[in-house]
C-alpha cells in the first residue's frame, strides 16, 4: 500500500469515527436541550411530553387498543366502565377506550398536517409578498383580507360539501381556514427583514430576489413559522372535533374523537357520560397541551421574550 492510500484510509477511518460520535452525541444534545427547556418553562416542557405520549398512543394503536375498535358486541352495548372495558362500550358493544385509541390517529394526523400544509402556504405566500411589497403586496393583502372575512369552520363546511367527506378532503378543508395567519405573521417578519444591512448589501451586489428569500429572509421567518404551526394544531384538532361533530368530518365507523361525540348524541337523546367524557377529555388534553407547549415555544425563540420570567 503507497503512502497516499495509506493517508486515504486513515482520513476515511476517520471521518467514519466522527460521523459515529455525532450520531451518538446526538440523544445527549437533545436531552441537554430538553433539560434547559424544562428549567426555563417547565408546564410548556411537561406539556410537550404529554404532546408525544398522544402521537405515541396514536402511532402504536393496534398494539395498545385493547379490543378491536369496529366489532360490535350488542349483549354489552352501552354499559359503563367496569374492569374489561374501562371507558365503558358505547351504543353499539363497542369498546370505547380502543375507539378513543384509534381516534387519536386521524385526529392528530389531521390537526397537525391541515396546520402544517396551511401555515406552510400561507407563510411562502407572506414571504414573497413582504419581500417584493408594492403592487403585488397591495392586492395580495386585500385578498387575504376578503379570506380572513368567513369563518374558518364556514369555510371548511363549505369545501367538505364540495368535496364530500374523507381525511384529505377534511385536511384540505381544514388547511384552507390556516392560510391567512400565516400569510399576515410571516409577512410582518419579512417586511422587517427586508430593511436589514445584510439583504440591501446582497440586494447591492446583484444578488437575485430569489437567492436573497430562500438565504437571508427565510431563516429570520423559521421560528415564526415553528410557533405559529405549533399554537395553531390545538385549533385544528377543534376544527376536525366540531367538523365531525356536525357529521361533515370522516364518516364512521372510522374513529375519530369528533364523530364519536356526533354519533353518540345524535343517536341518544341523552347519552351516557362516558360516551361524552372520554372523547371530550381526550380534545380537551390534547389541545390545551399543543397550546402551552406553542406559548412556551414562542418564549423561548421569540428573541424580545427571552430575559423574561
């Protein structure tokens, strides 16, 4: 072997031991920065935890559903929780505690996805339109505007008669009441990037709009980006409940928490409470854990919030 394979394999050998190291290193950085997370907001840590022990629930539901979701068992219909079934059966013998389980999926799968897709569009839209301003900025806002004029929930009712019921159609519906706060935020941050030295100095060199976005104005709107997805999955997890609720979300027997709340009072007139407390308190947890984590999130990036508290 001549000297320079020699050298060759010792830099391989190398760079294969640093790339081991890091990959290692990495659960110790993320444990660090959960650790100074949990001492600066400790409810938004403890929140977050609870956030992916739902996403967790929701991802292993077969292996932790302790029956199966859709089989109807009439003997037992409608009895309240006892040591078999702990959150009781519903109208139909069905365990309502697998139903919950699997519930968790579509209605997680949904809230975060119609958040993400939304903000995502919404926030490339604000991108281009703060940066560019003038005209296009102008007729951009007013359409956003005349947008933000229907309610959401309006609007998506609207879309799922269209389009009918399903989960992209109900992800869709959803994303569309999410574009215009993301437009209006992300606007807002590249309007104030667009002033800073950094971007009339490349402007200055001839550097291409685009090149100047996706370089110098895009990582400024990350942040705003990360916090304003993660406060509003909370309002799209409400959106799926009360689409479902008003029987325009996915139809059953598919379970989700807000077509369990619809076919339980529309099929009784008065209906049990566990048929009402477990699909509630399951919305109830989950939103309120995407809020406070979204609140300590946007505390901890937000730059003017860091020394307080």
């Amino acid at each position: 072997m001549s000297l320079l394979e020699h050298t060759d394999s010792e830099s391989d050998q190398r760079s294969d031991q640093s790339v081991i190291v890091l990959i290692l290193s990495l659960p110790l950085k993320f444990f660090r920065i959960y650790v100074d997370f949990f001492k600066r907001r400790p409810l938004g840590a403890i929140c977050s935890l609870i956030v992916l022990i739902m996403c967790v629930i929701g991802l292993f539901a077969p292996l932790l559903a302790p029956h199966d979701p859709l089989r109807s068992e009439p003997p037992i219909r409608n009895l309240p929780p006892w040591s078999e079934h702990w959150f009781g059966t519903d109208l139909n013998g069905r365990d309502l505690l697998s139903r919950v389980i699997y519930g968790s999926r579509l209605s997680l799968l949904i809230g975060v996805s119609s958040v993400i897709i939304g903000t995502l569009f919404g926030s490339i839209w604000g991108l281009v339109s703060g940066y560019w301003g003038g005209g296009f900025d102008l007729i951009s806002q007013r359409l956003v505007e005349i947008w933000m004029s229907f309610p959401g929930i309006i609007l998506a009712m609207t879309l799922l008669v269209i389009m009918g019921g399903g989960i992209i159609p109900v992800t869709i519906a959803i994303s569309f009441g999410r574009v215009p706060s993301g437009t209006r935020v992300i606007r807002s941050v590249a309007i104030a990037t667009r002033e800073y030295t950094y971007v009339e100095a490349a402007r200055a060199i001839g550097m291409s709009d685009a090149r100047i976005i996706i370089k110098h104005v895009l990582p400024s709107c990350i942040s705003s980006f990360l916090i304003l997805s993660t406060a509003n999955i909370g309002g799209g997890i409400i959106a799926e409940a009360s689409l479902g609720f008003l029987g325009l979300g996915v139809p059953p027997p598919v379970a989700t928490w807000g077509n369990m709340l619809s076919s339980n009072v529309l099929i009784a007139l008065k209906p049990s409470w566990w048929l009402i407390v477990f699909p509630g308190l399951a919305i109830v947890i989950t939103v309120l854990s995407f809020n406070l984590f979204g609140d300590a999130l946007r505390d901890v990036l937000d730059p003017r919030l860091r020394g307080e508290h």
